[in-house]
C-alpha cells in the first residue's frame, strides 16, 4: 500500500514504486520471526513477488504461488534465482510477451485487410 497526498500521487506511486517490505511497515513482524517458523525473507519474497509491476515478473500460475506458500508452512527455504538469472528470466518472459502482441496484431491487421477485399460477384 502506497500513498500520496492525493488521489493522483497515490495513483502514481502505484504504478512507479515498489511498495516498502513488510518489516518496514510493521517491525513487530521482525520480532515475532524469532518465535516462529516462517521466515521473514521468505514471507517477503513471496509477498513482494506477488506485488511486482511487470506480470511476467510474478507467479505465473497459482500452482506456482502455492507450492512457495507450503514452503513458507513447512519452514523450507524458498530458492531464488541470482540476479543474472532473474534478469534474464524477466528479458525473455517480456520478449515472449512482445513477440505475442506482435503476433496479435499481425493476425488483427490480416483479418482487417481481409474485410477490406470486395466480395465476389455472382451471375
């Protein structure tokens, strides 16, 4: 959650900021870590992959998103990807993305080109 001291700054920061971490808004999060089972960066992760603002950045599937939130319950560790990978995971996800859309509106244009063409007289 992010705000703005109107309803258009707040609408800017929703689409420019990355919001803060969970420890960030409520510490008591961070102290309470010691007595439980779930990691902070764990629960983090999770949470600020959900919130990304590119959707080829986070969960692709909610099988995806489920299997780390039993992770988080089960106490195992969530793997990362380094940043080279991610960096390169997130490049080729927004290619496929652009090669999708172009592919869209190739098809669109076909379709418009089509309609265009007079229909054949008969007798």
């Amino acid at each position: 959650p992010l705000y703005g001291s109107n309803v258009l700054e707040t609408m800017n920061k929703q689409i420019t900021e990355m919001p803060h971490p969970i420890a960030a808004i409520r510490p008591d999060v961070a102290e309470r870590e010691k007595d439980s089972w779930v990691s902070l960066d764990d629960l983090e992760f999770v949470v600020m992959k959900c919130m990304q603002k590119r959707p080829y950045d986070r969960y692709q599937t909610m099988d995806e998103l489920l299997i780390d939130v039993r992770r988080l319950a089960d106490g195992t560790s969530i793997p990362r990807m380094s940043p080279e990978q991610q960096k390169q995971a997130s490049e080729l996800a927004a290619q496929k993305e652009q090669d999708a859309l172009q592919s869209a509106r190739d098809k669109a244009r076909a379709r418009a080109v089509q309609a265009e063409k007079p229909y054949p007289q008969f007798g």
